[in-house]
C-alpha cells in the first residue's frame, strides 16, 4: 500500500448486511484511492471534488464533474453532471438532479420520480412525496410501493426515514408510521419531537407528555414525563429521564445504566458513549464497559466501534464488545468510519485497521 497520503477521509453511515469495509482518500499525487476490504483500488489519477462513502459502495465527483458511483470492484458512470445531492448509505446511493430522485442499489439504477417534493433517505428506505402522482411511496428493496395516496390533500408536514422504517406529520397533522409494508396511524396530532433509527421510533406526546417508543411494530409509553434529551440508534434508545437516571432501551429491554445524568453521551447505530471527567463508559450489545477513569480529550464512534486517544497519546480502539491492538505508536490523527479506523503516526503516513489487521 503507497503510505504517503494526503488525507482526505470521508463520513459514513452505518454498515448494512451486505456492507464492506470501504474508505476513500487522496493521496499525496492527488490520485483519487478506495480502501476496498484490504486491496487499494486507483479510482481516479485526477483530484476529485467531492465523494462518500457508504456500506458498500463510493459516489463522488470526478474531476471533470461526472458522477460516479464505485461498487463491487466496479466504477458505475451515473450522470454526466453534478447531482444537486446525493446521499450514501448503508445499502444505497440516493440523488437529485433538480428534484428528479433516483436510487443506485446493488448495481441498479431506479428513477423514483421526476418531480419529488418531501424526501428522507435512510440505510435502506427512501420516503419521498410524488408531486406528479401526488402521493406518498416508499423505495425499499428495489421495489417503489405507495404508503399513501393525497391526491386533492398535501403533502406531509414533516418526514423522518430510518434506517428501514419512516415516520411523519401528515397534512392534517396526524402522527403515522410506515414499519414492513403497514401504515400505523400513532396520534391524530403532530409529537413535540420524533426520531427515526433502525425498527424504531421515538417521540414525545404534545397532549400528555409521555415519552412513547414505536418498536417493530408496538407502541408503548416509556415515561409518563418527557425526558430532558433523547437519542435513537439501531433497535435502541438513549434518554435522560426527568429525574436524570441514564436509561437505553435495546432490542426491546427497558435498562436503567446510571443513576445520575452523564455529562456527556452520543449514540450512532449500535453503540453508545457515555461519561464524565472521571469515567468514559460504553454500552454495546445490552452490556456496559467501563473504558477508562478519565475522559479521552476525543472519541470517535461508528456502527460498533469507537476508537480515541489514551492519556498517552496511544490510540485505542473498541469494537464489537472487545478491546483490539492497533498500533504502540504514537498518532498524530485518526478517523473511524464503520468499522474501519484510518490513523497516521507522522506527517503523511497513514494506515488503516479492519478486521484484527493493519494496513
């Protein structure tokens, strides 16, 4: 692998089941490189203007303004021109050229509609209102579907696609949720907050103030009172209740994790962070790791992993519930996409680890 690189690491999204471990960067001779499960792919040998990286594939724009997508050890020319915006997911590549919405999906192209108003891109779903048809569908699968038709009504007031569910404010303000091919009508009024992850959805009552979760396919009441914040991620839930107990719902098991508020927590998919200057814990899988009696000055968390830097400059990485040696050098930089950590020890030597292995 050429080391000398000029870092140009990009956001991901959370791994999907057919995902890999793809990254993309710059190097030092401006060629565009993929990090594709170990092996180095010579994408592009012109600086490109812009790119993500997602589950299993790479979309960016190349130097002479095309769009492409790379998957599957292939280069797919996409359009001849910039999208408007293009989104990268676990599964899919969502893009919009002046409101005509289309989906790359394993090797697939589908034009969703040529006139979309609302949209929400998740890992797998698309939710996006036909102006044309005038209704509400949903791309999943590669298969578009209605989940409701507003001809002679509007369009929703506001929408939210998970991961593999969407949820949104109606044009009559009603609270629905669309989960496997069922709309769930939830409430006839529109939640003071909802947010969307993997089979889930949250919200907070406007009427009674409960703090209600939708889970594959049941609603319950988690709170009678509303939480001072709340967060969602795949099959789970992180709030601080009214009290300040630190709670996660997962996989449907309701867990109280701490009995005081921490000063700090993130969640993204299927881990949480949590802490304050004398301890930095995780939660991952139904279980709670103590990582260190001290805050980490940065962290960085994706999918099941975090990685972040030790007292001693030392760079630490957890994923899937353990501990895993990356390197006794000291790092200048780092960045976790996934489960996959980009990290240099000098100037412009860069190295990735995935899978037990350095690179």
């Amino acid at each position: 692998m050429n080391k000398r690189l000029l870092l140009s690491l990009l956001l991901l999204a959370t791994l999907g089941a057919t995902a890999q471990n793809l990254n993309a960067y710059s190097d030092i001779l401006h060629y565009f490189r993929i990090f594709d499960d170990g092996k180095m792919v010579e994408a592009e040998y012109l600086p490109v203007t812009q790119a993500q990286v997602g589950g299993n594939s790479v979309a960016y724009i190349d130097n002479s303004n095309n769009f492409k997508i790379y998957y599957d050890g292939e280069t797919h020319i996409e359009a001849d021109n910039k999208p408007d915006k293009f989104y990268e997911t676990d599964n899919l590549v969502a893009y919009d050229f002046n409101k005509r919405l289309t989906v790359f999906e394993r090797g697939q192209t589908t034009l969703l509609c040529y006139q979309r108003g609302i949209y929400s891109v998740g890992d797998s779903v698309v939710a996006f209102f036909d102006t044309i048809a005038y209704s509400l569908k949903i791309y999943k699968d590669q298969e578009i579907k209605e989940i409701e038709p507003l001809y002679g009504k509007g369009q929703p007031q506001k929408l939210k696609a998970g991961d593999n569910i969407v949820s949104y404010v109606g044009y009559n303000g009603y609270f629905k949720v669309y989960y496997r091919g069922r709309l769930y009508e939830l409430e006839t009024y529109a939640p003071t907050q909802f947010k969307a992850g993997c089979n889930t959805v949250a919200y907070i009552d406007k009427m009674t103030q409960n703090f209600k979760i939708f889970y594959k396919g049941n609603l319950m009441v988690l709170e009678s009172f509303p939480p001072t914040s709340f967060k969602v991620g795949d099959d789970l839930v992180a709030y601080v209740d009214n009290t300040g107990n630190f709670k996660v719902y997962y996989m449907g098991e309701l867990s109280t994790v701490s009995t005081y508020e921490p000063q700090y927590y993130d969640v993204e998919d299927h881990v949480v962070v949590f802490g304050d200057d004398m301890n930095f814990n995780a939660y991952y899988d139904g279980k709670m790791t103590k990582l260190e009696s001290y805050k980490p000055d940065s962290y960085q968390l994706d999918y099941n992993s975090i990685a972040y830097k030790d007292r001693f400059n030392k760079l630490r990485f957890f994923s899937e519930g353990n501990y895993q040696d990356v390197t006794n050098a000291i790092i200048n930089s780092y960045k976790l996409t996934r489960n996959v950590l980009m990290y240099s020890t000098d100037v412009d030597e860069f190295h990735f680890f995935c899978n037990g292995k350095n690179y």
